[in-house]
C-alpha cells in the first residue's frame, strides 16, 4: 500500500542521471520559490523605507548574496544527487548532526507551509466565500500536500501553471496601480516611512531567503550539470529579486503604504486576492517537500527505519493544514524566525568541508562512481556542533553588517581552522549499508 501513496523521490539515495530534468524546468521553480507573495512583501518594505535606487541597490547585494549561497551548495547538491540532510553526513555533520539538520528543516518549513496556508485561507474567504478562514487553510494545505505527496514531476507541472499565471496577474495588477502615477515621479520620490540603511536593506533582502538558498540540494540534485545550476540559480533569483521585489517599492511609492496586499485587493480587487493565492502556492510546495525529505532523513536515523517520502509527506502536509485551521501555527512565526539563524551556518560548514576540507570528499566521490552512498559515515563530529552552535549566536547576537552572512562566513572560517588544525574528526561510525544498524566505535 505504502508504494501506492506517491512517489519517494530517491529521498535517501543518490538521484539517478535517468530521473533529472532540464535546467529550465528546475530554473520555473525556482523562480517559482522567490517570486512569491512574500517577495512583494519585502520589495513594499524596503519602498516605504528607501528611495528607489537604494532599493534597487539593497535587491543587487541581496541577491549577490543569495546567489552564491545557492550556487555553492546547489553544486554539491546536482554533484552527488543527495537531499541536503542526507548530503550532511559527508559534508561535516555525520549521522547525528544530519539528523539535527533533518529535524530543524522539518520543523522549519512545515511551520511556515502551515503559516502560507493560513494567508491562502484569508484570501480565499475574500476570493470565493462559502467557507471559514479554516476551512480553506485546510483545503488549500490538503491541495498542496496532493501536489507534493506525488513528488518533482508534479510540481513541475504546477510551476507551469502557476508561475505564468502568477506573473500576468503581477504585470495587470502592477500597470493599474501604476496607471495613475507618473513613473519618473515614483522613481525619484522619496519613502513615506522611517529611513531604513542600505545594511538593513541588504539584510532583509539576503535574510529572506537564505533558507530557500541553503536547502538548495533538495532541488539541485534533480539538475544535469553544475553549468545547469549555475544558469537557473542566477536567472531564477535574479528575475525573481528584480521583477516582483521593484514592483513592490514602486508600490509602496505610489500608495505611500507596506501594506501591499490591501493596495492589491482594494485596486484590482479578485485579482489582486487570487495573486495571493497563487503567490502562496509557488513556495508551499517546495515548503512541503524539504520538510518531508528532512523528516525522512530523521527517522532514517534516529529510528533506524526507512520511510516513504509520499507518506511522510501526506502525514506532516495534513498535520500542517489542521494546525493552519486552527490558528495555531501563527503564534510560532517569532520561534521559526530564530530558528531560521540555524541555517546559513550549515551552508558554511557544507561548503567549507565539501570544497577546502575535504575530509570525507573522496568517500563521497568513491561511491559516486557506483550510483550508492559511502558505506560507512562518522556518527558525530563534535568540532562541527561546536561551529554551528557559535557561528549561529555570532548571527544572533552580533548587528554589525548582515546578521545571515556574519554566521555563513563565521561557519566557514572556523571550520576550516579546525579542519586545518586536525580537529575535524568523527566520532564513532555508522554503516549505511547491509549492516546499517551496526555502530563500530571509533575515531573515523
């Protein structure tokens, strides 16, 4: 029965060159991922508080950023065709950190797909009626987990969908509001709000999708070449920062206001609600889907089982869809947020091992030769807790320059110290074959 329920989408294995896709069916979604409803929300933000070409310089850094993060791990990810809390046990973090990394990308996005569900709900209220703002959280997060449960060819297809639509609605909604002003005189005005600096600008720009950049890997591993990463990386970002973030700030300049969901709604009225709706979609899906595959990992190693992507994933989207209903997730928005400091470090340390490290490099390239996962990996590697753990309180706590980058590049720097001072090393060793449940204790 369990084979029936979707697809498992080599979530614990490497993914085969016969199941990847053309750069541009990965490059729809990932402009898919950061075109959404969230991205006008920021561009409205740095509008209300900067002039436009601030603004515009604020959206170049950021997406630099972005794109380097993406990038890095996004070739590592399309390299060994593994989902990166799989990856993470060759990459520094061995089993137990790997399952740290599963656990807090599960809980992570799962939050925040229930949370997107809760917004869908509130605009389909608006859009059609009929039902409760629960009523349609739960319907829409049950539309979305069907889409996710059967894997990467169906969100494919959604993308298709979805992206174009979105971006006709975004052009239509945009050429109205902007209608009634002059373009020259938005561009040159100044923000209605309190001055935001172009640090704080960078920062809310890098910092609202460094988590989309680190699980990069989940996507990647589908691509065909490192130039195929490169290429959807740069367009997908790219357009994605340029095209909805600048409708945001010439937004925000036209209405004197960041609420850029009521100037939609009350502009163009149903479009604006169904640009919600569809804007919400794009990134719920890819919200589901690392969420499961982080959950997998988990259980694979904590509990020792392996279990089917699809049923964890219709498990986990349904959990999401009740909880969105019942207005609970809401309240954990503040808690996601500093969990999401959690994350940059991990693409440092990631990068880091997999490119000037290199202490399980050639395990991973061993295997890679035969299409299966190294046999063995470290159970844990304690100098890297002890990085991830420092590197994401320098994030925390440190506010000069952009909090995300000071705990990547914090990662990074004091990984490769102690890689250079012999103290990467993994305790303990986990067989990932045959003998899987077998735990030989020794330094690896």
């Amino acid at each position: 029965m369990v084979s029936h329920i979707g697809v498992d989408d080599h979530a614990m294995t490497r993914v085969p060159e016969s199941a990847r896709y053309s750069w541009w069916s990965v490059a729809v979604q990932r402009f898919g991922q950061i075109s959404a409803l969230n991205q006008f929300l920021l561009g409205a933000m740095l509008g209300f508080g900067m002039t436009f070409w601030n603004a515009l310089l604020a959206l170049t850094l950021g997406a630099v950023v972005l794109e380097l993060v993406a990038i890095l791990v996004g070739v590592i990810g399309v390299r060994e065709g593994l989902s990166l809390s799989v990856l993470a046990r060759w990459t520094g973090f061995g089993r137990g950190g790997s399952a740290l990394i599963g656990l807090a990308v599960g809980v992570s996005l799962v939050g925040w797909f229930g949370i997107q569900s809760a917004i869908s709900g509130q605009g389909l209220v608006h859009l059609v009626g009929g039902l409760s703002e629960g009523g349609w959280a739960l319907l829409f997060g049950l539309v979305v987990t069907a889409i996710v449960v059967r894997g990467m060819s169906s969100m494919a297809w959604t993308a298709y969908l979805t992206v174009p639509a979105f971006l006709a609605l975004v052009a239509w909604s945009v050429a109205t509001e902007l209608s009634r002003h002059d373009l020259g005189e938005l561009v040159g005005s100044a923000p209605a709000g309190p001055p935001l600096t172009l640090v704080e600008g960078t920062t809310l720009v890098a910092g609202g999708f460094i988590v989309g950049s680190v699980i990069t890997p989940d996507m990647t591993r589908f691509n065909r070449s490192v130039a195929d990463v490169v290429k959807q990386t740069v367009l997908g970002i790219t357009l994605g920062e340029y095209v909805i973030g600048l409708a945001g700030v010439l937004l925000a300049h036209a209405a004197r206001t960041a609420e850029i969901t009521t100037i939609l709604t009350s502009s163009v009225g149903w479009v604006g609600v169904l640009m919600v709706v569809l804007g919400t979609l794009k990134i719920n899906d890819w919200n589901l889907y690392s969420s499961g595959l982080g959950v997998v990992n988990f259980v694979a190693t904590v509990f020792g089982r392996q279990v089917h992507r699809g049923v964890v994933t219709a498990l986990i989207g349904v959990a999401g869809s009740v909880l969105a209903a019942l207005g609970i997730l809401g309240r954990f928005a503040e808690f996601l947020t500093v969990l999401g400091s959690a994350f940059p470090p991990i693409a440092g340390i990631m990068v880091a091992e997999y490119f000037v490290v290199r202490r399980w490099r050639g395990d991973l390239e061993a295997a890679r030769a035969g299409g299966t996962l190294p046999g063995s990996a470290p159970d844990w590697v304690p100098a890297t807790l002890v990085v991830w753990l420092g590197s994401a309180l320098v994030g925390l706590f440190v506010h000069i320059g952009l909090p995300s980058i000071n705990s990547l590049v914090a990662a990074m720097v004091l990984y490769v110290v102690a890689g250079r001072l012999g103290w990467v090393r993994g305790v303990g060793e986990y067989r990932t074959e045959a003998s899987s449940s077998v735990i030989v204790s020794k330094e690896n």
